[in-house]
C-alpha cells in the first residue's frame, strides 16, 4: 500500500527537532553512500521550469526518494510537485508526499543550521527578506538552536510582511536595504533575479543565507559582495554549475567551505568578529530522504494519510 501525505498530514507529524538532528546528522554521513545525487532542471514553454533530484539516499535508510518540482514563479504557490518514497528492498512506493512542504521543512531547517554555525554570536537583530514558507520554517528551526533576537521583515507583497512580522513580533520595512542596515544577521528567501544587496549595504560581521539561489537566474547577493565575505555552501559542484557561484561578474571560482566541513570541524566558519559570512544552499537530494523517511514512519505508527494500492 502507498501512504499519501498532504500538506496537513505532514504539518501534524513533522517536528522541528526531530527534521533539525536528521538534518544535521545528514550533512555529516551523506557522502558515504557512494552514490552521488542527481539535480536535474530544465526550462518549459510554459512560464516555469521543472526539477527533479534523485535519488535521496541516507546510510543505514533502506528507502530512496524522487522529486519531481513543478516551479511557476507566477502562480500561487510558486512549487508543486510530489516526493517517491521507494522501499530500497524491492522497489515498493511507500509513500507519495506533497513535495512543497517537504522542501519548505528541509530548505527552511538545513537554512536554520547554516545560520547558527555562521551567524555573529552577539547579533541580537534578525532580518528576513521574502516571507514565505522557508523563511517560516528557518525561523523555527532557530529558535531551537540559538536565542531568537529582534526581527525585522520586507517582503514585495506588503501584506504578507505585514502578517509575518505580527505572528513573530517584528516589524516591517520598506526596503532589502533597510532590513541590511538593521539587521546583523539576514535571511534571504525570494525568487529575485536581480541582486537586492551590494556590498556597501552591508557591514562587517554580518551574515546573510541567501535560499533564493537554487537555480540559474536567480541572485540576491551581488559579486563583490560574494567575492568578499566567507562563502558556505551545501555542494561545491552544485554552487558553481547552478548555484551561487553560477552567476556572472564573480571573480571567485569556488566557495570557501561546504557545510559538512564546518559541522565536521574540517574547516573553522567564522573566525572574526569582522567576517562577513554567507550560507548559499543550492539543496540536495538525501535532505529530501531525510524528512520524508521520518514522515513516512511517524504516519505509518500513527496511521496518518489516506492508503491505496496503485497496482489494483
């Protein structure tokens, strides 16, 4: 039998904690299992393009995952799509899950681990800009690894900053620019194409997550500011093909660290109190195994989802 999960079911058995130490114990082990993830994207004639990663594998996980994204920067929500969950026995679909909330929770929560490794440890102000869903979830995701500070959130669709900032107790500004003069630490979470800050709306000792440079096209940090700072990534390869580093006009070739050598201590983060640092995910297929095996196994105990045979 295969298990759907909605977005509902998966709300009411994803935890926080729980996806974090996943998350984390991922970064660690993922690269053990020999078999390196696929991230494959393409444009449509359609306003859109789609994705798909494959296959999400985790050591000691029996079980695999394929996503298929439908991304739609117009429509309303943005991403659509479904997650495979596959018995690594015999092939078996498991499960099928709303791949937008899947995303959400890894993106927002693998963001939420960057940030605490990177941030400045006296930032008291955070700044968000773009209030979807993965600045939502980073937000959560923080505030079980760090004291949450003051916020300040902008976002083009003024109502939305304005409900985001009353349901975390922050306050709205007018500009990417004035949540960077604010704000020590800043989250980026947009569908920009343009870079919304430049170095020299920046200062020294700030750190920036920028979760809008997913795919080629897309920029929220510009070059001299990237060229600059300390620069993390999930994936080397990834930031230069299709990530951060994919951008014209950087001088950089290659980021300085991956997120795994930081978590590991193969290479130190922040060293100075003056240090810029900036965590520019691209995302990778094993995060989405992460969370999708733990859905997957908390649904099956609590017999959360509809069941069906696809074979019937």
């Amino acid at each position: 039998m295969t298990r759907l999960l909605t977005r509902s079911a998966l709300d009411s058995v994803l935890e926080p904690t729980a996806c974090l130490n996943a998350l984390r114990d991922g970064f660690r082990t993922a690269g053990a299992v020999g078999v390196p993830g696929q991230r494959v994207r393409t444009d449509l004639p359609f306003p859109g393009t789609a994705t798909a990663l494959i296959p999400g594998l985790l050591p000691g996980v029996d079980a695999y995952t394929v996503k298929v994204n439908a991304k739609f920067p117009g429509a309303r929500p943005a991403l659509r799509g479904v997650i495979c969950l596959h018995s690594g026995a015999d092939g078996e679909l498991l499960a099928l899950l709303d791949s937008a909330t899947v995303t959400a929770w890894r993106t927002g929560l693998a963001a939420a681990l960057g940030t605490a490794l990177l941030a400045p440890a006296d930032g008291d102000v955070l700044g968000v800009i773009g209030a979807g869903a993965q600045a939502e979830l980073t937000l959560r995701g923080l505030a079980s690894e760090r004291r949450p500070g003051r916020l300040v959130v902008h976002d083009t669709d003024s109502a939305r900053a304005a409900a985001f900032a009353a349901r975390h107790g922050g306050r709205v500004l007018d500009s990417a620019r004035a949540v960077a003069e604010a704000a020590d630490t800043v989250l980026l979470a947009t569908w920009s194409r343009a870079p919304l800050l430049a170095l020299a709306d920046t200062r020294a000792g700030q750190h920036f997550t920028s979760l809008g440079t997913d795919e080629p096209g897309k920029r929220e940090l510009a070059p001299d500011l990237l060229d600059t700072a300390l620069l993390v990534v999930d994936d080397t390869e990834l930031a230069v093909r299709t990530g951060v580093l994919a951008a014209t006009g950087i001088a950089r070739i290659a980021a300085d660290a991956t997120l795994t050598e930081v978590l590991r201590g193969a290479h130190p983060g922040r060293t100075s109190t003056r240090q810029r640092t900036v965590y520019a995910p691209v995302g990778l297929p094993w995060q989405d195994l992460a969370l999708t095996w733990l859905a997957w196994r908390e649904a099956e105990r609590r017999g959360v989802g509809a069941t069906l045979d696809l074979l019937d």
